[in-house]
C-alpha cells in the first residue's frame, strides 16, 4: 500500500484561495506603501481599513495570514487577533507596532500571535517575517488536509497521493508517472534503498486502468533460490515433495494487473530465464504442468544496482536487463529533495498519530532544521520511523533538541558546497575537468575545495 494510501489529493486551488495576506490598517498611505512593498516581493495582498471590515475575509480554511496595525481605532489589532484566535488558532497574525507598543505586542506573542515588526521597519526584515508565516501557513493546511483525508479514508489522485512532495525532482518524476501511468509499458525503477521505489510502483498501478487489479509485490531477495520458481510460478499437485495441493504463483495472481519486482538483481540466474520468456511470451507454465497459461500482466521492476554493469559482471542477464528497461525512472534520494523533508515528516508524524492513538504536535522549527541538515542514508523509509520516533517520544536527543549543537554559518556553507560538488562529481562519472566545467570555476579551485571537504574523485 502506498504510506499516503488513505490521503486525498488538493486540487489545483482556484485563483481566489491562492495564499495571500490581509493587511489591516486604518491610515491609507501606510496601507498602500505596505502592499507595494509585498507585492513587490510577489505577495498577494487583500487590503481592509477596519477590523470588522477585515473579518468577512478571514475563515478557519483561510490560506493566508494577517497583517494588521496594534492601534486602530473602534477595535484595534489585539482585539483582531482574539478574533482571528476564536476562529483558527493556527492562522499566523503579524502584529505592526509603534516604539511604544513593543511590550504590549510581546505580551500579544504570550497570547498566540506569529510575530510583531516594529515601526519604522526594513522592508526586507518585513516581508522575510511574512513569507515565514505563510510558509507555516502552508504546512498547517496541508497537515489539516491530510489529517481530514486520514479520517475520512479517501483514495483521491494516486499519483500525488504516493509521491509526496514540492520539489522540482519530484515534480518532474509525477509528471513521468502520469505520462506511463496509462500506458501498459513495462518500467525500471533506480533508486537507492529506503527511497521510495515501491511508491513509485503503486503510483503507476494506480494512476492507470489497471487500479482495481491485484498490485503483487515481490522481494525477489527475501525468497529462498529453492522456492522461487514455486513462488513465481505456481505448482501443481504433486509437482515435488509436499505439494499436496495447487498453489497459484505470484505471476498468475498477478494477472490483469502489475507485477512488481523488487531488489530484482536478486533473482536468480536460472529463475531469469523463465521470467525472460514470460516478459517475451506473455505466459508461464506451472511448475508440474506443460500447458501455457496466458498471463496479462504489467511488470515493474526495482533495483539499486546498475543492472548494465551486473550483466557485464555476468551477474545478471544482459537480455532480461534490456527487456526490463523499456523505461526507466530514477528516483532521487532524500538529500537531494530536501525541500520536502518537512512535509514528508509532518505527513509521518500525523500518520504515526492516527497509528498509535498518540496526540499530533507541532513539529517546532528547530527539530525541522535538525531534520533537513541530516543525512538520510535510509532515505523516506528512515525518515518514516523518526517520525514514528517522535510520536513515541523516541526521537534522538540531537534531534528532539534540534540539534546536538545549531551549526554556524560556516558550517551550513561547507555542508552546502559538498553537496553541490557531490553531485557535479556523480553527474560527470567523477570526472574533475568535466565537474569544473559544470560549475564553472577552474579545476584547481575544485580540487582546492575538494581537498579542504575531503573529497576524492578517479582523476
């Protein structure tokens, strides 16, 4: 099943529940320098000269956050915020004070707003305050669509439902699901351990025709070579010692439907000749019986090996490699989407909730910093049981408390630039010159930064 099974996708928004702020002033030119300056930044503004002439604009499924002016007259913005508390307590009001007003605006904090700018304040101080409450503004909606989708057990898109996240990698490998999801093509999937490969799977499978079709998964490494071609295709009765009686195959079963092969590189060398056959002919012959059985099946496979290189190594047959890779899609690990650690934890956390019986918390910034500078080698699958970890009141240390100790900027700078030239040495096959030139910057100065980060490469 796909971990985001039960969740429903959002459709695209309608122009008019786009993320926006309401500004809240009763001084006009205060009002309009403040939405040039947002606009300016690309931030949509819905401007109100009243209190209650704002409140009209703000529901509990508002997607935006609040601006507003402390002093006003009639009712003023701590009264706003009261009210905008009594609707959703998790709407972000940002407080706009004079010199006098900072300590009233604190106290405001202690009682639920986001944050206060003091005036005269920098534009950029000010709309980098407001981009952060509409980014927890964002995830607030999305934790409160998913918990609701939870509840009410709704499939919606399959595709978004088992590729979860916003960035540009993961973007891009739903617009290929959905490309093949129609189609009966059989694919390869690449991708490293815990990333995510069975998702992808399911997203094919359910996002086609074949949904309501059996989805037979298959760890072609946790079957004993003994077993496999029972397991794979099915025995007759009395075909060996103990079978007393039919067995259908996971191949058969999966008729009308997806086969998927996991660790396929697993599969054992004799077994690949009849799964070769299969692919080709469309049929198996149970293991006891000479009948050919017609088999009408989709095949995806899953691998974190370069089935190439195996079949040059003579571990894994070149023709079954070519008939497994019509298409092939390749699944970026964690660290290289990091973008969507925070939603993807929010989304374990809310799920391990629902499992456990456990209350859902507010996962504070610095646990989601601590989140985004890990490592991840056990990629969503270990970023699933942190999650479960943190229900639990498991989590490491390190993380519970964000982070053993916060990294200095130098730190963060020296984290980032590894990761950039990791990835430019693994798109060049760890070619230095190739990688400079990719980066644009000479290749002594590569070689200095990869000296100072104890990089290696082949030349």
């Amino acid at each position: 099943m796909c971990a985001e099974r039960a969740l429903k996708s959002t459709p695209a928004p309608h122009p008019a529940a786009r993320p926006r702020v309401v500004l809240v002033d009763d001084e006009e030119m205060i009002r309009i320098t403040i939405e040039q300056t947002l606009e300016l930044a690309g931030i949509a503004v819905e401007t109100f000269d009243s209190v209650d002439a704002a409140l009209p604009a703000i529901g509990r499924d508002f997607p935006g956050v609040v601006v507003s002016d402390v002093r006003m007259p009639v009712r003023d913005g701590l009264e706003l915020l009261a009210d905008v508390r009594r609707r959703d307590p998790e709407l972000p009001v940002v407080l706009i004070t004079g010199h006098g007003d900072v300590a009233m605006a604190v106290s405001a904090m202690r009682e639920g707003a986001y944050d206060f700018i003091e005036k005269p304040f920098v534009s950029d101080a000010f709309v980098e305050v407001v981009r952060r409450a509409l980014d927890k503004r964002a995830l607030v909606m999305e934790n409160r669509r998913l918990r609701m989708a939870l509840d009410r057990g709704e499939a919606g898109d399959a595709i978004e439902r088992c590729l979860v996240g916003q960035s540009p990698a993961i973007r891009r490998l739903r617009d290929d699901v959905a490309q093949l999801a129609s189609t009966s093509a059989d694919v390869l999937v690449l991708g490293e351990t815990g990333a995510g490969k069975e998702q992808v799977a399911r997203a094919l499978h359910e996002g086609g025709s074949r949904r309501d079709k059996p989805f037979v998964a298959v760890n072609c490494g946790a079957i004993p070579e003994s077993m496999f071609e029972s397991e794979m295709f099915r025995h007759e009765a009395g075909a060996f010692t103990g079978a007393g009686k039919k067995r259908i195959g996971k191949i058969e079963h999966a008729s009308g439907g997806t086969l998927f092969l996991d660790e396929v590189e697993s599969m054992p060398l004799a077994m690949q000749v009849k799964l070769l056959r299969v692919l080709q002919d469309r049929k198996i012959e149970r293991l006891g019986s000479n009948t050919a059985v017609p088999v009408d099946l989709r095949v995806i496979a899953a691998t974190k090996e370069d089935l190439a290189a195996l079949a040059d190594a003579g571990r894994f047959r070149k023709d079954l490699c070519f008939r497994l890779d019509v298409v092939k899609l390749v699944l970026p690990p964690l660290r290289e989407r990091r973008e969507d650690i925070p939603l993807l934890f929010e989304l374990f956390v809310v799920q391990a909730a629902v499992k456990y019986q456990r209350p859902v918390t507010e996962v504070p910034p610095s646990l989601r910093r601590a989140l985004m500078l890990a490592d991840w080698p056990g990629n969503v699958r270990e970023l699933k049981n942190a999650a479960e970890r943190h229900i639990l009141g498991f989590l490491a240390p390190d993380f519970a408390a964000g982070g053993a100790a916060t990294p200095g900027l130098n730190e963060l700078l020296d984290r980032v630039e590894r990761l950039v030239i990791e990835d430019a040495l693994k798109a060049s096959g760890q070619r230095i010159s190739a990688a400079a030139q990719a980066l644009n910057i000479p290749r002594k100065t590569l070689s200095d930064r990869m000296k100072r980060l104890g990089l290696t490469a082949a030349e």
